[in-house]
C-alpha cells in the first residue's frame, strides 16, 4: 500500500477511474454485438441503423483513449466490411 498521500490519493482516483473505463469498454462492446447480432440475423438495414450508433459510440470512446484509436477504427472498419458482404 502506499504510504505518501499523493501516492495514497492516485490510488483512490485509480480505483474510480478504472471503474469509469470499465464500464465505457463496456457500452462499446454491447454496441459491436448489437451489430454483429443483426448481421448474422441477416437484417442489412438493421444492420447499417446499428452500425452508425456503434461507430459514434467507438468514436467517443477512442477520443477519451479508453481504447487506442487505431483499434477503434479497425473495429468499425471489420463492421462495416461484414455489412457490406452482406448478399
């Protein structure tokens, strides 16, 4: 445990942070299986509707560097290219 305040206090932001990432990772990967549901139901427009909640969702969640940016756009990259076979 840490002994310094400073070091006591990082620790507490720490906790609640953490807790605060977790559940924004969280959001994000309901809103990838919202979309991957609808593309193996094989519903395109429920699909592309679900997509562009997903994507604004990713994207918020990139900015607040929960998770890389890069990774963000690769999902919603892998997204769109799953839709867009759709027959």
């Amino acid at each position: 445990m840490a002994n310094i305040a400073s070091a006591r206090k990082r620790a507490r932001q720490d906790v609640a942070r953490n807790a605060h990432n977790r559940s924004l990772r969280s959001r994000m990967r309901t809103a990838i299986k919202s979309v991957r549901k609808s593309i193996e139901a094989g519903d395109k427009e429920a699909a592309t509707k679900s997509l562009q909640s997903a994507q604004s969702i990713i994207d918020r969640i990139a900015d607040k560097k929960v998770v890389h940016k890069n990774a963000a756009s690769r999902y919603k990259s892998r997204l769109a290219a799953a839709i867009k076979a759709m027959a």
